[in-house]
C-alpha cells in the first residue's frame, strides 16, 4: 500500500524541522517545499536542503518565487503607492500568499494528498496559508500541528534531540523575517507600544549618525508606472537583469544611507494591535518617487481615488481576501491610472532622509499648461482679468446659496 | 455728501499700496485692515500702519487672527492629519479665508459699501476672497483692480512714484508667504518641475548638513486630539500660553533640526499644476505625532476612513468650499473619532527626520488587548489552537466559493 | 449547594423549548427571556410566558425592546437611508444585536453564569448573539447546543415528546421572522435565485391586484430627520403615542396598498449569497420621503458623502461591527448632516407604487436660492450673460490641459 | 474674399432660428447642424432641414448620434447603475457632451472658424458644450448670443417676422426634452418643490390608473454587463438590431404599464436646486435588472465599490468633467467588474411597478456555494457546529478588544 503524501513548507527553522519528523513518524511521506521570496542569503538554499534531507524528507523543491512576487503584488503595492496605516510597506503578509500559492502548485505537481504549514495560531499567516490552499485545492488536507496544538519550542527541541537530531543552543532576542518587501524585526520593545528599537535590533540599515555626511542622487524612470532604470548621478545604473533587482539594489543602497527603518503599528486580522520594526529602504523609496511622478502627470481626482482605493487593496491583500473580484477591479483601475506615469524622478538620499529634487515627463501637467496658454509662475494667456473676476463670482454662488438656506429668517 | 467707504485687506506691499492711493483719488473712504495669521515679524505691523498712514488711509485697523485660525482651522487639519497631495500642510489657502471673514468683519463695523482686495486673477486667493465676502455680506462690493486690470508691478510703480511716494527698488527672487501654519517659497526653479530650490531660498530652516550632529526628542501630548504640550527630553516645556505657541516654537526648533522642508506640487482651483518650496516644520511634526497617537488608540475602520474623509476635508476647505454643509458634518465626524485620542508620542527631531519613538494612552489597544487576554508577542489566552483552525477555516470559505464562482466549469 | 443559573433567550419554538428542558436536565436553573422587537403579536407574550412555565423555566422576563430598537437603530437607518443592497431594509440582524443586549442585562440582573440562544450555526444570527455578549459580558458562559450540536428538529421533538410535552405537527412551508423592521420570509422559492413567492407566502400585504384602484396620499413630517407626524391627505394623523407607532401603522396601510414588498438576495457575514422575502412597507415609505426631503436641504456632496457612508454604517451594524468606535464616529456624521432635515413630504402609496408628490422645508435650497436672486426656472438676476459664458470659460481650462497632457505631440 | 464659416448646432427652434439669421447679417456662411440624439420623431429631420434651408444655410448636416450616445455613454450608465441623486437617469447632461463632439466633428470636417449653440446661461448646458468645444478644438471661436445677450422670446420672434419669416404662435405650458435617455419635462409645478405635474404634463407614458390590470413579464438578458436580448414571457423578443433598440422598445412598453415616471430635484453644476419631471422607463427598467444580475453575481465588496464609484462617474459626467483621465479609470473599474454579470433577469412590469421576479447566471454565486457545499436553506456540509461556534467566537475579538479600550478603568 503507496503511503500518503504531504507537501510541507519548509525553511529549515525548528518549527517546520518538527513538523517534518513528526509527519514522518505519523506514517508521510514528506515533500518539503522551499519557496524563496527574497529572505534566502546566499548559500542559505543548500543549508535549508541539506536539513530537509538530514530529517527524511523524500524529495526537496526549491522555488524561486521573487519574480513573481515582484510582478504580481510588488507592482500594484508601487501603483498603488500602498502602505500600512500610512507608514508599512506591508512586508510578510503578500509574501505569506505567494508562497502558499507554491506549495499548492507543488502538492499538485507530486499528487499529494495534504499540505502543511508551521504557522501558528497567534497571528495572522495562518490564515494566509489556509485561505489560499482552501480556494485552490479544496481536496488538498491541511495539517497544521503547531497551530492546532500550540507547541512550545522546548516541546519541539527535547522532540528532534530525543530522535537524536541537533538543535542550535542559541536564543534569538529578536524575530525576524527578511524579504524582498522588507524585513520585520519583532522583539522586547515592539511588543509594548513606548520602546523604540535599540541600534543592535536593526540587522543591516545603518543608524543616521553613521549613515555617510554625503547623500547619494539617483534618477529613478519609470513607464506606465513601472520602475524600468534607476541610475546614480553619476552615471552608475542599478542592476536591472531580474524585474526586483532595482528594489534589491535600493534596499541596499538605502540602507547604506540610514534610508528605511520604522516601527508598524496597525491591527492585525484577527483585531488585536501588532507592533513590529521593519527596515524597508527600497519600497520606501520607490513609492516615494512614483508618487511624485504621479503629482506631475495625474489629476487631483486620481491621486485622490487611487489614495483611497490602494489603500483598501493594499489592506485587502494584506488580510488574505485574494479571491473576491474585486481585487482585479482594484488592479484594472489601478492600471489605466498609470497610462501617463512615464518619466523620471530625482532623489536624494541623505541621512534617512528621501529628499524629492524633481521630476519630468512627457505627460508633464505642467508642460501642457504652458502649451495652452498658462505659464505657471507668469500668468496665463488663456483668460482675463474680467473672466477671472466672472469665475469667482460664479464660484461664489453655491456657498451664498447655502449661507442662505442656513439662515431662513435673514 | 458723505463719501462711500471700502475697506482694504492691506499688507503694506506694493498691490495693496497702490489700490489704496488709487481707491482715494476716485473717491473713497479707504479704511485699512492688517489681518495677522502668523506672517507678521516683530515690529512689522507698526510699519504697515505707517505706510497706511502715509498713503492717506482714513483708519488702519490691526487684526489679529493667529489664535482663530488656530482654534477653527489648525485643529482640525491635526484631527484630520491633513496634508495636500500627501505631503503638504496647505499653508495658503485657509490663511485666505480666515484673512477675508476678518476683512468682512470690519467692514461690518464701520459700515463699508465696499471691501478690496490685492489678489491676482492668477492663482486661487482671489476666488477665496470672493467666495467668503459673497457668502457673508451680498450687499458689499467687491473692488479688486490688481486681478481685472491686471495690472504689472512697473505700472503699480510708476503710478505711486508720480505721486510722490517711495517704492522700494529691490527686486526680490523668491515670493514668500509667511504664517502659522508655513512659509511658503515660489522662484524660478519652482516654475518647472526638475530643479529644487537652492540653499539660498529656504528662510530659516537648517539644511541637513546644518543641522546639529545630535537631535533632540520631545514628548507631545494630545487630549481628544488636540495638542496640550510638549515638553523635551530634558524636561523643557515648549510655550503653550496661547493655543498656537507649541506649534510656533515647533516650527523653530524643527526648523533648527533641518526638518519641514518640502516641494509641493499640485492643481489649483483653477486647473493648473503649481509647485511651490514650503518649510512647515510644526505641523510636519504635529501631524506626525498625532496619527502615531492614532494607531495606538483608533480602530483600522476609523484611520481608513478618516484618511480618506479627512483628505477630502482639507481639499474642500483649500478650494474654498466654505459654505458647504459637509464640512460642518465632516468636523462632527473627526471630533467624534478623537474621543480616546488622548495620550503622549516620543518623538525625536534628527537631521531632517521626524523619527516616531513610542506612545501611550489610556486607550491604549495594546493594553485593552492584554485586559483581554491577549499579550501581543506572548501568544492569547483567548482562544485555542482548535479555534484559530476552525476561524482560518470559516475565513477562506468566501474567496473559495468566489473562485468557484469564476470557473463554473470545474 | 446552589445550581448554577443561565438566561435563555426564548421564543417559545422548538429549538429553544428544547433547549430549556435540556439545560434543565443538565443541572441548571433555566431564566427564560422573551425580548420583544415587534414580532409578539397581541396575546403571544402569554403564550410564551406559560409555555416556559410549563417546561420548567424558574424565571421568565419579558422585555418590550421595540421602543429601544425604534429609537437607537431605525433612526439611523432612516438617517442614513440605509436598504442593504440598495433594496432591503435590513430586518434580522439589528434585531438580534438589541435582543442579545437585553438577554445579557437579564443575565446581569439576575445574576447568571452563562447565557444561552438558539441560533443555528448555518446563518449569521449565531454570531451577532456572540459578539455582543463577549463584548459586555465576557465572564459568562454562552450556551448553544443548536449550533453547536447541529440538532435536527426531529431529534428536539423525540426529546422534547418523550418528557410529555407536546410539539405542534404542522410544519411551516416558510419560515416567517416578524419584527418592526419588517417580516422575512424563506422557503423553497428563495433557497434558488430564479422563482418568485407564490401570493400565499406573503403573510399580510397585498397584492398590486388587490391593492384599492385608488391610493392614499400622506404628509409625512421631519424635525432634524426624524419622523415626527404623519397625516392622510384627509387630516387623519396616524397614531404616534409611542416613537414606533408611525413605523408601525405604515406597515399597515402601506401593505394594505400593495407597498412593500421584495426579495433581499445578498452575501451574509459567513460568505454565502442568501435570498430572502420580505415585507417592510414602513421603512421603504420613510426612507423614501426622508431622502427626498434631503433632496430638498442637502448638497450633492452632503448627500454623495451620505450615502456612501450610511451604506457603510448600515453594512457593519448587519455584520455586528457594534463594537467599533468608527459607529459612534458614523452617528456623529450622521446627526450632524440632519440639522436642517425639518419639513413635510407629499407622499401617494397606489397599487404597490411610493410616488413622491412634493416636499417643503424652511431650509428649502430652492427657496434660498430665490432670495439669492436665482429664482429657477426664471432666470437669475445673480450673474449676466457675460458672466455666464466667463464661467463656462474657466471651467473648461482643466480638461483642455488634461487633453493637451494626454497629446504631448500635438 | 472668402466669408468665415460658423457651425451652428440647429434644432429649429426658435433661439437657433434668431441665431442662423443674425449669423448671416452678420456676414457669416453660416452651416447647420442637427444631431440626433434620439430626440427626433419620424419626419421631423426633414422640417428642420427645410427650416434650415428657409433661414438661409449654406449647408445641412444631419448627424444620428444615437449609436455612439449609447455605445459610450448609457453601457457605461447601466454598468454603473448610474441614477442621478438616487432617483433620475440622467437624460440631458451626457446628451450635450456627445452633441458638443459632434458639433466639432462637422466644424473640422467643414473647416469652419467657429462653432455656435443656443443654449441659454440659465443652467448647465452651455458648461457642456463650450468644456467639449474648447478641449477638442481650442482654435475655433464659440458664438453664443443667447447666453452672452440675455435675448427674450419676445425679441427674437419680433427680429425674425422683422425679416418675413413665420414663428409659431403657441407657447408651450411645459419645455420638453426628448432623448434616446428619456425625457424631461419643466413648467410651473416644478419651479417649486410641493406640486406633482399634472396628468397633462406627461408626453407617452401611462398613469397607473390607466395601466393595463395584466402587467408584462419579460426576460432580460445580459453579456458583460451589457443588454443582449429583452423578451416576453410569450417569447415575443423586443427588437435588436441597433444597439439602442432594445432601450427603445422598453421605453414604449414600460410606459404602456405605467413605468418610469418620476421629478428629480438636485443641484446643478451652477450650485442651484433644480427640479424636473421626467419619463424614462427603459433605463430604470434596464438598471434594475442589471442590479439584480449583479447580486447574484457580485461580491458585496464589488457592489458597495460599484455603487460610490459608479455614483461618481455618473455624477462627473453630469458636470461635463469629460477629459479628466479618473474617467477611463472608472470605466476600466466597472469594465473589469462586469467580468462574470453575465446571465437573465425575470422582470414583471405592473402598474407602474417594476418586480425583480428571479435571476440566473452560470457565475451565480448561490450555484457555486452549492458546488462548494453551501446548500443555502438547507446546510452546509463545509463546516460542523463546533466550527461554527470557534468562528463566532474569534469573530468576537475584536469587539472585545474596542469596548475594554472604552472603559480603561474596567
């Protein structure tokens, strides 16, 4: 009789390395699943196989799942210039859908009969996982013993070392998750709402005091929204092969330049309060530039809408409501939005600072003023001092109206 | 036969000095008003009265407007953490209104037929003017040469040197505004959309460079919203005798810290693109503070929604929109959403950067959770394992009927 | 040893007549409650009354709600216009929020461990009853066997039969839930999307054939957006005594004249798509003249931002967002937006037709208009032909510079 | 030398009679324009033509812009659901703006020096056309003597039997206008807000009273959100063959039943209250239908989104804001929503009322919840009573959270 088989998705941690024995032990076949949004340094792939082998696993995947993630979500969070509560760049959550969508497109791939995931039941990836797995592949089990019976990490550590696996001694102080997006930081003093982060938390963005006396200028370009080139000014592109590559080299460079730290603060899905630092130069940076492109060439009217509608897709994708149509609605709004967003952005880098310089397009509101008869700063051709005059008094009388049904009596 | 009698928003500067010279020769009582929003250095209305005087006013009247338009309009952009276009506290266009209520007032009290004002057709003040005084006061005439004769500034010249009175040679490169709420700063490099503007520009903020080495960190406190002190690190509270002295003394020490600087860049009433230097340290700093406030204590549903009321609001209010109803109804709603927002931000002013420490309240949601039995970071004793299955389950059931929905074939 | 006491919200059906002689059997004494919200009809609270008593209830309460659900609930609905779906005045679900308030200040009162209802798990009902009682009460224990059991009625009346107690053999081809709301009504035609009730599923309204040849014509009356009187066009006022009344007799005459009638086809909170009958002639007609009365002494903003919002509110208080704070902020909004909701609408109801004849107000927008000098449909003496065409001017300079945008080559 | 060529949009009526006469006087080759926007009765293309050819044009162009009023502007009215203040299928505003277009097409194709309308500066249409005219084609001069003179009735019939021509005698008690969309109707009942127009008023459709006691049951079917088949239960289809029939046929059936009658009141884009009667039984009746189809459908999300975006598109093409590129968005949004509204709509027209009977589409949504093992009415096998009870539960949360918030001291 064929054993039954299950798709883990596996990063090597204690959690995941638990559960692969346990499934093993349970009668499994296991197939670990290793989906790489970004957060895999180098080498890291073949540490994370070579654990997976060590604990039976009796096949390994390894997918590279950054162009997709870049293409698919990163794209629209830039049109849409989303961030969480105003300030997030939301880094785990979008990565949490991507890779289940990958472990689902495995476990179809072998045949398998169940998925599993090591998320526990405190916050929201969970959810993520199970709501992405259930919508793809109803047939598919979904085993998820760290959720369901609250393991501890001593539980999990005396269970791998009593079959004689080795365990690392060392005690994380801090939590972190790195990504493409970003990397969140959670520890002592995120978990209380008045610590800010001590210097040793953050784990690659420098302070502002180190950050170099010299700001460096790039020129960001983008075309229908998209960023296409980023380049210092001094004539040095960023890599550009892979579509994230920018955003990889600006998490950097950023970085460098004590560009991208914060603390998120925002409700989780299931309605309690997270509070979580994140260093996330490059979406910071990205947005900030398209945004200001966006003021050159879009209507008031549709920086206003796309404020309101990216925010609620932004918090929508976040919250794992990946399969209500209205999520293509979002995306097909936010693309005709993006028709003129061609052109190019000056940015300065300095001190955690991201200092706007400038920006041009061929689709310049400015520009095509002028080409009308409105030369802003020296008047305008295209009317009077007498049709001003009209206007405001034109203008004028709605409000008159008002004030006047206000006071009845007057 | 007594003399009709206008009365003249009057700064001192060359429009308003010119219309007042030209309103007595055709015949008017001219009575003139100097209304303060914040623009005036010390001993600067003596001198704006001097030149009333001179010019042959028959009343100069000195207004001071700092504390209303604190109270009425300054608030309520903080409740609503308004910025225009995303970035901008909109120093101008509510300073307008304020100024023409102000000028409607006088008017009333000494029995004018008429009010003037020194506005251009070019921009949107003179339709701000015109929209209150219409509203307020129907019978008044509204004079406004500068805008329907469009007069030039050689012209306004040459008319007060022939009849003896002294214009100032100087030709300056930059307009500014001064007031409360911001400086703002148009030249030649804001009239096209790539250059910034040069060191030279900037009034009184520090450069990065500039800015001292070590920042200094205050505690700001808010009560329903409103700012009540700030007090730094070292236990030095700002002034806080009026209600508008803390954000006054913010906009010195932020700008001392190189922090308030921005470019804005957004359509005007009229249709066009404008882009204009500001340097608004206070409210940059206060509306930072404030939305951290914000997420410690709102609900998600409530940031959402005031983001996007509150932005409407603001943009109601720069365009004049003063009359309207909504905006009694939009205040209603952001005074309620203020009930807990009661508690004290850390903020640090650093080169530039407003970087947000922490925060507190007795609203705190993190602390309600933690009563509820949820201890963020430490797991919930709210609900079971079981439970977070069952709801991750219940959860995914909408997207995978939605999916089911999209592909009826399956 | 003193047993441990539970409130059982009762209705005197077999679900809950179960379940009081279940919990009663299990060791507790049983405090039945019957909260009415305009579904007793006269008698029926003595019937309930006497059959708790006879199934061995220790206490029984009974609760009038109706003037609680009136005046905290219909209002705002009625001020924010509120049909879920565009079409449907939301029935059940406010319902159930106020009954699960009352069964908890009984259980409060009387001093019990636990609270118990029987809603099923299939619907929404179950979890509006659980949210309110965790929010208030979070120390008592809630009690569901229907739910949690999933009971089929057969099983409940071979229980509730082999104790002695009778249960009624007929079994209702439709379910029936009657409030002052309105009346829903489910059976097989609405459980698919394509058939329609049969006339004798409709519990008391006409039919548009039945419906008198000849309508009646009312003046329905506002202060602040409250209904305050409503008289046939033959001067006979409808009883008011209670805040309810009016809601109440419009039921009648409006069902009497074939009005008020529908089918509510819309998602529940749990994600599936429901579709259910109703009859609610009261709230279409009030409604109905309280947004045309806003015609009248809105603006297009006020009623836009209304609407929007009132849609929201009314969304989250049918999925039991009753906690969040964003309600109070939406009732703040709300209230304000009434202020000069005051006057009379003419209203005709006719073979199942609400026409809307006129209306009037003392802040009637066309009336100030006319003092303004805008008398409509006779010209303005508020601008001349050349103001006109000024304005017409102004007002096409943002879409000629949006179009010269969209061809920078031209 | 060559005459200038003027472009006149020319109904034959009598302001546009005066201005193709005063035209010539004034020494312009004057060219007429009649567009067909559905307004035009059998023959009636022919009287204006030889009124045209009477008043001395040197050429007659006759334009039928239905096709395209309907392909561009009333697809994207249903999709939207679009009812301006609720209530009114905006009959006359979206007309202008494709008139205006026209208008420019025959002006460019004939290479006039400028384009003329007759509209008066009462109320919003002259806004339309000169914001069209002025986007397409700044070069062309806009001739509109009946705005810019303020010309009664009186002079222009006396200028024209000045020069021996006939003008009618009879004053119409009502100013009529007829529209692919519908009609409108003005006169002395609607310059104020309490009288109803009188049976008189109406041009075609019926009175309840004298509708047929046997209403029609028609079945309406759908692609995309688009209108691809009306027929009767008898299986009488409505004629199809243009794209706007359809709409046509039902404007003459719905108002043999009474159907689509109503009085709109709202602002106009002047900031006055308008009033007007109106007959428009083929939009109603085809946006209620498509609204019903999308419930079946649509996420809540999807129609909540829809109905205040919707609203916004309809409302700003109302205000002739027709180049701002927020328009394409909104269409690209409700193109994409309309993905799966594909299916039929039972619809009963009764007396004046329009019944929703039953809907079916292969993308229902209750068919896909039954697939995925949602049997509304009957069940769900998809999750057990104990899931049922965790998820009210985890629903609670939140709630729990925000009140413990409230009550710090608890």
């Amino acid at each position: 009789m064929t054993k039954r088989k299950i798709v883990l998705a596996f990063s090597g941690g204690l959690d995941t390395s638990y559960a692969l024995v346990d499934f093993r032990e349970k009668g499994w076949d296991v197939v670990t699943a290793n989906i790489d949004t970004g957060g895999l340094h180098s080498g890291e792939a073949d540490v994370v196989r070579a654990r997976a082998e060590e604990l039976g696993a009796v096949e390994h995947h390894v997918v590279d799942a950054r162009a997709e993630l870049y293409d698919r979500v990163i794209t629209y969070a830039i049109k849409a210039n989303y961030l969480r509560n105003g300030a997030y760049p939301s880094c785990v959550g979008a990565e949490r859908l991507i890779q289940a969508e990958k472990v689902v497109q495995v476990a179809l791939a072998v045949g398998a009969d169940a998925v599993a995931h090591g998320s526990t039941g405190a916050g929201a990836d969970h959810v993520r996982y199970d709501a992405v797995i259930r919508a793809l592949a109803p047939h598919l089990e979904i085993v998820t013993p760290i959720r369901d019976e609250r393991l501890t990490r001593e539980g999990e550590t005396d269970f791998l070392r009593s079959r004689g696996y080795e365990v690392s001694e060392k005690v994380k102080l801090y939590s972190i998750n790195e990504g493409l997006i970003g990397t969140s930081i959670g520890g002592e003093e995120t978990y209380g709402s008045w610590e800010y982060l001590p210097e040793s938390a953050w784990t690659y963005t420098k302070s502002i005091d180190e950050a170099p006396e010299k700001g460096v200028e790039l020129l960001i370009s983008f075309e229908k929204g998209e960023v296409v080139s980023a380049v210092t000014a001094d004539g040095e592109p960023l890599p550009s092969e892979n579509s994230y590559d920018i955003l990889s080299a600006l998490n950097v460079l950023g970085g460098e330049h004590g560009v991208g730290r914060g603390i998120h603060m925002g409700s989780t899905m299931v309605g309690n309060l997270a509070r979580v630092g994140f260093e996330a130069p490059g979406m910071l940076i990205l947005i900030a530039a398209h945004r200001e492109l966006e003021k050159l060439v879009l209507s008031n009217r549709q920086q206003a809408t796309k404020a309101t509608l990216g925010n609620t897709y932004g918090d929508l994708l976040h919250e794992a409501v990946y399969f209500d149509p209205i999520m293509d609605d979002f995306r097909a709004f936010l693309d005709s939005s993006q028709t003129r967003v061609t052109g190019t952005v000056r940015v300065l880098l300095h001190k955690g600072n991201i200092v706007l310089l400038g920006s041009r397009s061929p689709h310049s509101l400015l520009d095509a003023a002028t080409r009308s008869g409105v030369v802003y700063g020296h008047g305008s051709s295209l009317w009077t001092g007498e049709q001003a005059r009209a206007f405001a008094h034109m203008y004028s009388v709605p409000g008159a109206i008002q004030r006047a049904a206000a006071h009845p009596a007057e």
